[in-house]
C-alpha cells in the first residue's frame, strides 16, 4: 500500500504541468483557446503528442505508450490545474478507451496508432438528448444491408464532437430491445455535426446521423454495453482526477486571495468566519484526493466490478467536494469570482460540465445506495 | 502507488486480527460491540491482556515496551482493534503520559511509572483543563508554588474524564506568574490519594458520570515529580496533544457501529432514504480512511501534511452523524432510554439517544473542531 508517485511518475506530472503551463500561463489564452473554432489548442496537441501523452492509456502493439492508470491520471489533473480545454477526456480517454476496448486489432493499430500521434482527433457519441449515463444507446440506431451498416439518430451532448474527425458511436442493434448496444466509427463528414459551448466554454456538439455509413467496431452485431460501461466508469475516474485538479487550483487560489485581498483595512485572513471556511475546503479537498487516489489505482486490479464500485464511490465524493469548493471559492472572491476573466468561476463551471457529463452526486449515490445490503463494512484494501 | 498491502503488511493484519479476536475475552468485545459501558475492571483486565501480547504500547519505545513498527503497522494495529471490538488502550495512559514520560522524563520516573503504565496497574487522568481555562489552555491558573523540595498546589481541574477511576494525575499548574503565560506553566504529577485532593462528580446530558472536577488544596507534591523543567509544561502540553489527536479519529469503532446498525435495523433498510443516507456515510468513512493511509504512508504530496487536524475533524463529524442515524432510526424506542432492563424496546433503540447526546463530546474534547479548523487554515493555508 502505497500513495506515493515513483520518480518517473513525478517526472511526468513536472514535463506535463511544465508544458501546461506555458501554455496555459495566463487564463486569457485558456478563454481565447476554448472561444475558437476547434475550441483547443492544435499545436499543444501535436506537443503533448510528440510527449507520448496521447498514446499513455494505449499498448506499443497499438502505436501507444503502455502507460498505467496513474499515469493518465497525473495528466487528466494537470489538464484540470489549468483548465485547459484539449479534449484529452473525451477523446483519448473515452473515445479511445472504448476503441482499445472493443476494436479488431487491425482498427485498434490503425485508428489508436494515428490518435496517439495527434493525428486523428476522435470523440464519443453515447448520450441521447435527454439520455442519462446509459450504456444502452437509445438516440442512435444501426440498421445493416448485407455487410454494410448504416446509423440513424442524434446523440447530444457528444463532449469535443466539433473537432472530431472520427466519431465513436454507440447505437441500438437492429432485432429488438433484446438486441442490445454495438459501437460503431463514423467518419464526421458523414453525420450532421452542429457545435456549441458547455458552460465552462469547452466544445460539445449535437450530432445528427441520417443513414450515415458506419463501420462495427470488433465483431458486428454483438452486444458490447458491458464494455461501454466499464469505459464509461474509467473515464469517470479519470474525470474525478481532473476535477481534483481544478479543485486544487481553486483551494489555492482562494487561499492567496484571502491573504492579498484588503478590507476594511485589512486582509481578509484577518477574518475567522473566511478562514474557518477555507478550512473546510481543504478538508474536502483532502478527502476527494484520498478518493481518487484510491479509485485510479482499482483499475489495475482489472476487475470490471470494483471499477464500477470504485467509480461510484469517486463521482460521488468529487461531486460533493466540487460544489463545496467550486461555491465557496466564488463566494470568498466576491464579485471578482464572478467574472468570466477570472478562473475560479469557470473552474466552478468545469467542475459541473465534468460531473454533469460524467455522473453526477445523485446518480452515484443511487447506485451507491441500491448496494448498500451487499457488505458489512467497506473495505479499502 | 500500488494499493494493495506488502506480503509483509497484509501478513501482520490478519496477526492482528487473529490476536485481537483471541487475546481479549470474548464478553468484553461484545460490550464494547453492542455499545455497552464497559467497567472500570473490564478496561483494565483488557489492556493487561494486550500488554502481556506486546500490543498495548506498540508506539512507545522499544525499551519501555514498544514495538518497532511502522506508522502503517501501528494504524493497521489501531483499525483491527476497533473492528474486533477490542476497547483501546485507556488513552491517558497510552497515548498522553506514557509517551512524554519517555520523552521528557528522568530516568528515575521512567523506571517508575513507565511499566506500570502500560499494564495499567496506575489509571491516569489528564488534569488541564479549568472552569476559565479551555480552548485557551493557557490560561489555566491552579498555582504550585515551591516549599523546600515540595510543590504545594491549589486551584481546580474540571472535566476530568474518568477520574473517579483515577489513581495518578498529570497537570499543568503555574509555577511562575511573572512571565508570559505561555512560559510560566509546569507538569506535575500528583497522586490522587495525597491529602488535599478531592474529586466531584459532573453528571452529562446522557445521564452518565465520566467527567468531574478535581479540587486541589494545599496539595503537596514531592520536588521529583515535576515533568522536564519548571516552565517546560506549554511545550509538553503540545507535544502531549499533538500525540491526542492522532488515531483520535474513530474510524474503524464508526464503520464497525454502522455496519452493525445496518443488521439490527435491517427492517428499516428497505427506506430508499435510509439507504442513502447509509450509501452517503459509508463514502464519507472510505474517504477518510483512506485520508488516514495517505498519511501515514507519507504521501503529503509535497503540501504541508494534512495530518491529524483533517482526520479529527472529520473523523468527530462522522461519528457523531451515525449517531445521529441510529437515533432517527431507532424513533420512539429511543424514549426508553433510562427504562427498566425488562423494557420491551430493544437494547440498541434505548442507547441510541444517550449515545447520540453523549457522542457531542467529540467535537469539543481533544481541541474542539474550531480549534482544528484553526490549525488548518494557520499552519497548514497560512491564512
Ligand atoms: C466529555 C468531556 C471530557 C473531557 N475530558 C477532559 C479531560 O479528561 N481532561 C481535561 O483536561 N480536559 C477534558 N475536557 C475538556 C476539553 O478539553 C475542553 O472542554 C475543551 O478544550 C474546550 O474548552 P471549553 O469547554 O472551555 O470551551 P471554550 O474554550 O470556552 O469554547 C466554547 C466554544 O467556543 C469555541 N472557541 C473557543 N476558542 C475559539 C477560537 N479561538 N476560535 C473559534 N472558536 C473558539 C469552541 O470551539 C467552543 O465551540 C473534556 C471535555 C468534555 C466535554
């Protein structure tokens, strides 16, 4: 048992938040980058991929790194330091898992080789409107005419969908309810791609699917929704690393604030009631990095079940610390907290953007809840 | 990172959870259990057991009967004691006097009360707070003041938890009123049988008697019993509760009471409510558990350490939350709390509201939750 990062690990978490930083140094460039088009930055891509970053969570068979789930997770909090607005989530992590996870090795070679160089963006369709953190799509169907397969349907919010050049789709099987979920690749400039801002400004996109040629990932026609589900539940850890990071910056961020921010004569560390509050932030903080430490590690054990428990048990905490901090880091800023120009408001945007898309504090904690009877004590070892 | 437990490690948990459920009777685990109060007998006999195992003083040094384990072993030893209902070792002597005797005192003194500590054949009780003198320590005014090579005290302790029980007491008195009041605090230690002493029961909102006032007059304690120098007692007194606050967060003795809570209040389960709110705690209780192993496997992530502040915090929050569950579940029965032993209500229904009311300690005891709030936002934000 052990909580401490190794020295390649640390090594990794400095390259990274050397190359964010620079990046990232003023939050002006960050809401500049996340207002474009793309709504990245593509020439950061290009050097996080060059890093190996891109390919982290892929094997060498496949053009990645091999990395381990820690590894991705010193990234992911990074990203969220700063909020920088690179589609690493959606795309590497999400998109890319569930390619990694169900693709024929020849797709996975091809499609992961191409990602982990930064040269193929991807995004993950899997959320009808109205959809709720479902591994069954119901907004998106597969119809198939001998060997070829074509999707109908809209699937929205697709989180980095406006600059994605393949789209990961998950769509009914045709047969029935019984069927079941299949994911399939379609090439964007085959669906009807509308995109907008989220609340923190980062891109999604509505994407619409009108007899759009697609392609089975792995073998066609078989129902993949354990596999996108388990995907589904490493990307919501992955997102709790980057909340952790956004949180991080907000508790600091405050904390300097309360120190250098003068009233009535004086600075407002000067006040208790502020102090005892930061106080509580940090506690917070302190428990939800517990947590995500925790969780990132469960999934080298590999079993499908505990990275769901463990999924579950970190949404639910993140999701809680995220408001408490994300408020009260508004709050203790005064009117300041509320601008658009200044951090912490959009980090509090994030913070919701990531649990809203991810799995929120009530989903979690009624899938927590339903199991309650299953154990005596909870273990965490 | 890697999260399960070295060979080594896991191999010394189930030693533990094998000692912990053999060493100590099997009634006394079942009081501790079902939340019963245990007797004074019963403390004693249970820490003589575990000291005769070597596991009673695991953190004190080896000579004076501690073990050389890691901060990992000893909080493994802590949790598999709590989960086998085992009452810890009475905090006074095992984790306040024990460890400054050995770190502050003189040989003579360690020879002399260090073994018969640890076995509890002496019951300590902490005298340092006063009627004036709580949060703000030090302002405690109980004076000794010097006669020959005697110490003679006057003044009042209060809060004195157990000290009914007690045979020895360490203090904290003023020895010298002419400098900051910081510097002009002692430790002494004063046999609670000496001519002068007197000790006054406090009865608590739950109707038990564990607290009281101790009254001094004209007490005289030998010149040998004073701790380190006259006027080192602000800086024992800190080093004393820097070792409270440790392992003060109850965590495995609160999963262990909602896990129980869960089996004999099982009807109520079926609740969607109650289940959440059981879900929500359970979470809260896996995080700080996990909280505490990041500590002490020291992985302060280059911030200073969140320590033992988060963990008392939390942990008193927490704990007092089951409490309140196990009330709310518990409803009407819990009216019967001070009911005759044929009452028709369950035993864990009756106990519910006076644990309920006496578990409010725990935020106050130790240094209360605003006094940790400080600490946090002092020295560990800087604020
Ligand atoms: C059941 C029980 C057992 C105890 N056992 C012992 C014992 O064995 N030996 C012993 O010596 N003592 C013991 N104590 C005493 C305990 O340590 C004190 O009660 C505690 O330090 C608080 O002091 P106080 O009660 O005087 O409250 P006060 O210090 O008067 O505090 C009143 C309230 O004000 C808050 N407050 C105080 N100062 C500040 C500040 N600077 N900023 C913000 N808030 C503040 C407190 O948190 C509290 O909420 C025990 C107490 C209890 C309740």
């Amino acid at each position: 048992m052990d909580f401490t990062y190794d020295d390649e690990q640390q090594a990794l978490r400095e390259a990274v938040r050397g190359l964010l930083a620079s990046a990232y140094a003023d939050h002006e460039t960050r809401r500049r980058t996340a207002a474009s088009a793309d709504g990245f930055d593509r020439g950061l891509w290009g050097r996080l991929a060059e890093m190996g970053i891109l390919g982290l969570p892929f094997s060498e068979d496949d053009g990645g790194v091999g990395a381990g789930p820690v590894e991705i997770g010193i990234v992911c909090q990074e990203l969220g330091r700063v909020l920088a607005p690179e589609p690493y989530l959606a795309g590497v992590v999400h998109a890319g898992g569930l390619v990694a996870a169900v693709g024929s090795p020849e797709q996975k070679a091809d499609l992961l080789g191409r990602l982990s160089a930064g040269e193929v963006v991807l995004a993950a369709a899997d959320t009808s409107p109205g959809g709720r953190w479902s591994a069954r799509a119901d907004g998106v169907r597969a119809s198939a005419d001998g060997g070829s397969w074509t999707l109908d349907g809209v699937a929205d919010p697709v989180v980095g969908g406006g600059a994605a050049d393949v789209l990961v789709v998950t769509a009914a099987l045709p047969g029935g309810d019984g069927a079941g979920t299949g994911v399939f690749l379609v090439d964007a400039s085959a669906a009807a791609v509308t995109a907008y801002a989220a609340a923190d400004l980062t891109r999604a996109a509505s994407v619409r699917f009108d007899g759009s040629a697609a392609t089975p990932l792995g073998e066609p026609a078989r129902d993949l929704s354990a596999s996108i589900a388990t995907i589904s539940d490493l990307t919501r850890i992955m997102g709790a690393n980057q909340a952790l990071g956004v949180m991080q910056s907000q508790v600091r961020a405050t904390t300097d604030y309360l120190k250098s921010r003068k009233q009535f004569g004086v600075t407002l560390n000067t006040f208790q009631a502020l102090t005892f509050r930061a106080a509580d932030m940090y506690v917070e903080l302190q428990l939800a990095h517990s947590m995500v430490d925790w969780a990132t590690m469960t999934i080298a054990g590999g079993d499908p079940a505990v990275v769901a428990d463990a999924a579950d048990r970190v949404g639910l905490q993140v999701s809680r610390a995220g408001r408490h901090i994300g408020q009260e880091a508004i709050q203790l800023h005064g009117g300041i907290g509320m601008t658009a120009e200044y951090a912490v408001g959009v980090g509090t945007a994030h913070l919701e953007v990531l649990d809203q898309w991810l799995g929120n504090g009530p989903h979690h904690l009624r899938r927590l809840a339903e199991r309650v009877d299953d154990h005596g004590l909870v273990e965490a070892l | 990172m890697q999260l399960e437990l070295s060979p080594a490690d896991a191999e010394f948990r189930n030693r533990m959870r094998e000692l912990f459920t053999t060493v100590v009777p099997q009634e006394i685990r079942d009081t501790v259990l079902e939340g019963r109060h245990l007797t004074r007998d019963q403390i004693v006999e249970s820490q003589r057991a575990l000291n005769a195992e070597g596991l009673a003083v695991p953190h004190w040094p080896v000579e004076w009967g501690g073990q050389d384990w890691t901060d990992l072993q000893r909080h493994l030893w802590h949790e598999e004691m709590q989960r086998a209902g085992v009452p810890t070792p009475l905090a006074f002597n095992a984790s306040m006097i024990g460890p400054v005797l050995a770190h502050f005192g003189t040989q003579e003194q360690k020879e002399r009360f260090l073994p018969a500590t640890a076995n509890l054949d002496i019951w300590w009780s902490q005298g340092f707070s006063e009627p004036d003198a709580g949060s703000d320590l030090a302002g405690l005014r109980t004076s000794a003041v010097r006669d020959g090579d005697d110490w003679v005290v006057n003044g009042q302790k209060t809060w004195t938890t157990l000290g009914q029980h007690g045979d020895w007491i360490f203090t904290l008195v003023r020895t010298d009123t002419e400098v900051k009041k910081q510097a002009g605090i002692s430790m002494l230690l004063v046999d609670m049988s000496s001519p002068g002493v007197e000790v006054r029961p406090i009865e608590l909102i739950d109707g038990g008697h564990e607290v009281n006032e101790v009254w001094f007059s004209d007490v005289r304690v030998p010149g040998d019993l004073i701790v380190g120098e006259p006027g080192a007692g602000w800086t024992i007194a800190k080093f004393l509760l820097g070792n409270e606050r440790v392992g003060v967060a109850p965590v495995g003795a609160t999963k262990r009471a909602l896990a129980t809570l869960k089996t004999t209040a099982a009807a109520q389960l079926e609740d969607p409510l109650v289940r959440a709110r059981v879900a929500e705690l359970e979470n809260e209780l896996l995080a700080l558990e996990l909280t505490a192993l990041r500590v002490v496997a020291h992985s302060s992530d280059g911030e200073p350490h969140p320590a033992s502040s988060v963990l008392k915090l939390r942990g008193t929050e927490l704990q007092q939350a089951v409490s309140e569950l196990a009330l709310d579940l518990a409803g009407p029965a819990s009216l019967a709390a001070r009911a005759d032993d044929d009452s028709p209500q369950e035993g864990w229904a009756r106990r519910a509201a006076p644990t309920y009311l006496n578990l409010r300690k725990a935020s106050i005891y130790g240094g209360s939750n605003e006094i940790q709030r400080q600490i946090i936002s002092r020295t560990i934000l800087g604020l």
